[in-house]
C-alpha cells in the first residue's frame, strides 16, 4: 500500500532522471465514504504527480464485495466527481500533444498509418508507415485527442523533391546564355555550398564538371 506522498516522490524522482517521462493513472471517482475532500485531494494530486493520461470511472457495486456494504456516494455525485477528473485528464493530454508538435517522435505503427508514440499518445502517420513497425517522425499538428505526426522517410522524400527542384533552378539560372568559365564555377560552387552539399563536394563536383567543358556552352540536358 502506497501513500498520496509516496506517488508524489516516485514521479518527481523518475521525472529527475528522466524529464520527458509520461505518466498515466486509473482513477475511482465516489468509492464509498468518498468525501468532497477527498475527492479534492484526487484532482490536486493530478496536478503533484503532473499525470497525462487518466482512465476515469465511477464506482459500481459489486455484490457480495466488502465496499457494497459501506455508505455509498449518491450516483450523481459520482458521476459529477468522474466527470471532474476526465476534464483534467483531457487538459493534460491536450498540453502535452501540444508539446510534441515540432518535436521528433517514435511511432509503433499498429494499423495502416495509425499507432501509439513512446508516451502512449495516439498518432496518425502522414506518409508511409507499415504496421508492425516502428518508424521515426515529427509531430506537425493535433486533431482531437490524436497527434497528426509525418514519417521522416516521407518527409525526406518530399524535401528532396523540393530541394531537387530549386537545385536545378539556380543551376539552369547560372547557365543561362553562358559558356562554363571561371565566374560560371564560382556562381555553381556557391550554389552547391547554399545547398548544404558542404565545401569540398562543391569544389569536387565543379571540378568534374569543368573537365572537358571548360569554357564551351552548356546544354540544358547537362544542366539537368
């Protein structure tokens, strides 16, 4: 058995040694005896353990069972109470699938494009994903209770597209009506440096462009 400070100790102790750790909690709301107190002290201590995902119930009898034969809380209070806490448990998953927004996430892919990130937030993959898989992507947006994330893969292949395009642009612009000279290449180098190909690719591939081109005309093919 443990006590309201024990819980609040265990999560502050493992969120130390581990900042971005979720937790999750299953809550009884109106179990009998169940005061207003007490059921105050169930919403603070959300709050102290910083809990994200609540499974809310509201007790029920069971007969024959030591709690069906103490004072019971009226039905409506319990469900009152278990409404209380389904709110603050949909404020704090909101927070945090708004927190994942932007950030890199780990999907176990369950069904096609569907799944569950390392947090237990429920994802839906824009881009390739087969089930059984677990596949890195960015959270891009929130759609009710669902992180709307994008498979790197996907996103890699869209930004290649992307950046294939504007590459050849500026290349075809350094070319245009021109023979491969000297300012030719510097424009080219500065071009493929932008790019992020990096300082040496740039000079490696001028230099095997320029091989036996070097002050001719460039066609529209070799551009491309």
């Amino acid at each position: 058995r443990h006590s309201r400070s024990d819980a609040i100790r265990f999560c502050s102790q493992a969120r130390r040694l581990r900042p971005d750790i979720v937790f999750g909690a299953d809550l009884i709301a109106g179990f009998p005896t169940e005061t207003e107190e007490m059921h105050r002290n169930s919403c603070r201590l959300v709050e102290d353990c910083d809990l994200t995902w609540l499974h809310v119930f509201p007790y029920s009898e069971r007969p024959g069972t030591p709690a069906a034969r103490m004072p019971a809380v009226p039905k409506p209070v319990r469900k009152e109470r278990a409404a209380t806490l389904r709110a603050l448990g949909s404020a704090a998953a909101a927070r945090h699938l708004a927190s994942q927004v932007g950030q890199p996430v780990e999907v176990l892919v369950e069904t096609a494009g569907k799944g569950h990130s390392a947090h237990f937030a429920s994802v839906q993959l824009l881009g390739e994903a087969i089930a059984g898989n677990i596949v890195r992507a960015e959270g891009v947006g929130v759609e009710g209770e669902t992180l709307q994330a994008r498979a790197w893969f996907g996103r890699l292949k869209d930004g290649l597209k992307r950046s294939t395009g504007q590459l050849t642009g500026s290349i075809s612009a350094v070319f245009t009506r021109r023979k491969l000279d000297d300012e030719a290449l510097e424009d080219l180098e500065e071009i493929l440096i932008r790019a992020d190909l990096g300082v040496q690719a740039a000079a490696r591939i001028t230099t095997e462009i320029a091989k036996g081109r070097y002050d001719k005309d460039v066609t529209d093919e070799e551009v491309r």
